[in-house]
C-alpha cells in the first residue's frame, strides 16, 4: 500500500523558499499568484499491516518538525 | 483558490534522501516500510483566473526538472 506525506510549514512560519520560488514565477511572467508556500512529499510503500497509528509516529518522530510543520497523512489504493 | 503541486522523482532515478529516510525508520523500529521517496509539495495561492495551461507552464519552467521528476497540479477548493 503506498501512503502519502504531506508536510508543511505552520501558519506564521517563514519561508525563504516559497518566497524565492514566488520571486522567481514573477520575474518569468506569471501573474495571479499571490502567494507560495513550499513544503515536502514523502511517499512510503509499506505493508498492509502498518497501523495509521505507526504512520503517525512516524511522522512525530522522524518526518516532520512538530514545532514548526504540520503534517497530513493519505493512503493511496495500490 | 488554492493549488498543491506535487513534484516526485522519476522511477529510476536515484533517491538518496528517500533511502536515508527510509534507514532511519528502519533504525527507530518501524517495520513494514518497504520504500521511500522523497519529493516536494508547493503549495500555490493563486487568482482563479489563473488558467491550467499557466499552472503547467510554472511547472515545466520552474518548479520541477522535467529531466528527472513527475508533477502533479490539484485545484483545492478554497
């Protein structure tokens, strides 16, 4: 089964690199875009058997900054 | 109107940081993980006048290397 990470930076918290990629889209030509935040995917292909419970710590212990990222969690159907 | 961009490598493309991830679950216990890649999220507030064809364009000329990496454009419902 393959699942899905989303994981982004929290509300207030800056962001150099969606402001440079934002920067950037306006010196190529792009308008409408009013802001760009940047984030990870992280795609795991884990056994049926893995408990939401285990992808959760997972993602507290390892996959994200609690302190400054939020996380969401997707299973994908194989 | 909101839009998440999903940029993953390649399959077959190396991914050095998706197997460190994936050796250090390994390394804190968790079992069942059979692979990991990395990508990235970015996530774009946009006008919605801002058209599919412009999303693509941003796409292929800035936020991923089509020479290794798959995007993918969702529109989410502001």
């Amino acid at each position: 089964m393959k699942v899905r990470v989303s994981v982004s930076l929290k509300n207030g918290v800056l962001d150099p690199q969606g402001r440079a990629i934002h920067h950037s889209l306006e010196g190529l030509g792009f308008a409408g875009v009013k802001d760009v935040r940047a984030g990870r995917l992280i795609e795991l292909e884990v056994d049926d058997s893995v408990t939401d419970e285990a992808l959760d710590e997972m993602c507290r212990k390892l996959l994200a900054n609690m302190v400054i990222e939020n996380y969401r969690i997707e299973r994908v159907a194989a």
